[in-house]
C-alpha cells in the first residue's frame, strides 16, 4: 500500500469522513509547502503527551503538574450545581457565556434511538460515582445540557432515569436545559444569551 492510501485510510477514521474526503486530505498535504506538513506533525505528536483527561469532570486539558484534576474541578467552583454536557466543546461553549458558576461533567456523547447498550455510549457510571462523590460536598443539582434534538432528548430521559434513585436517596434536584432552547439547537452553537436565557429557564 502506498503513502496516500494507507494516511487516506488514516484520515477515513475521522467522524463524517469518507473514502473522497479522505483522499482530498491526503493530495491537499502534498501540495502544501514542508513547514506546514511537519508542523502538522508535531501538533499531533504532542497531542497525546500535553492533553490529558480530568478525572472529575472527563474534559480534556494542558497538562500542568502531576495532578489528575483540572482547574475547573480544583478551583472553588460552586459545589452544588453539577452541568452535565455531551462534549467538550460544549462545555467551552458555556464556560465562554460565563453565565455558569458550578461544576461540569462531560457525559462523552450522545446514545442513538434504538441503542441496545446505551451504558457503553455514555460515561453513565462515571457520572454515578461522580454524584456519589460530590454529594458529600454539598451538591443539589444536577443540571442536564444535553441538544435538543431526538438523540439528546433520549439520552436525556436514559440519564434522567439511571440518576433518579441515587438523586432521589441523596436529596438532589435533577433539572434540564431542554425549555429554554428551541428544538433542534445544539448547545455547542448557542450564544452566550440563549444560554443565558436556558439557564435561568431550567426546570
Ligand atoms: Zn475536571
């Protein structure tokens, strides 16, 4: 196999990529100048070494000492509100509207309609333990973010149901976002006054 099959094969494992797209790819690289193809490169041999993951909240971010939490989780957030989000651009989406004080925990996507297996699509059990943990630190709401579009709205009703016991024993309030977005937004690409607006709206 050639060089630009087997990086189109690479590339082909992008979300929404395919074989055309793939190949695209591969011929705009040879026709860049080298700066570029090795400064692409680099990014992405760093990637991996400088992004790690929060273990409190599963967000990406830069790596800076030995710890295993990221500033959002170590500063002093507002305990007692927890905003579950699918992805990690949502939580940069809210965390830009600056119209959120609290803590976050990024679920990891969405579950199709129609899933067999929803727990192997989302951090579900992650976020059990998360609750269980922060409980103790004084949390009473759990505030659900996800799109409001068919897969959010059954992801939303998954979690709403896998939470309600431990919600229900600890005391905690599970409110979502869903009524102050209109039907088909995607929280990554609201602005900062809709979310605004959601938030105070929650129920
Ligand atoms: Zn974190």
């Amino acid at each position: 196999m050639s060089s630009i099959d087997s990086l189109a094969q690479l590339f082909m494992k992008f979300p929404g990529i395919g074989t055309r797209q793939a190949k695209r790819f591969v011929y705009f690289l040879l026709a860049q100048d080298p700066h570029f193809v090795d400064s692409l490169a680099r990014e992405i041999a760093a990637l991996k070494r400088e992004i790690v993951q929060c273990e409190g909240c599963y967000r990406f971010y830069p790596r800076a000492g030995e710890g295993r939490l990221c500033s959002v989780c170590i500063d002093d957030a507002d305990s007692a509100t927890l905003m579950v989000v699918e992805k990690d651009t949502d939580f940069e989406s809210v965390r830009r509207s600056g119209s959120y004080a609290g803590r976050y925990f990024i679920l990891g996507g969405t579950i199709p309609v129609l899933e067999r297996d929803p727990a192997s699509k989302i951090r579900i059990n992650e976020l059990l333990a998360r609750i269980e943990g922060d409980a103790a630190d004084g949390l009473t709401e759990i505030i659900l973010a996800l799109s409001v579009n068919p897969e959010g709205d059954f992801t939303r009703d998954y979690v709403i149901k896998a939470l309600k016991p431990i919600a229900e024993q600890l005391g905690i309030t599970i409110t979502t976002l869903g009524r102050g977005l209109s039907t088909g937004t995607e929280l990554e690409y609201s602005d900062g006054d809709t979310l605004r607006h959601a938030l105070k709206n929650r129920g």
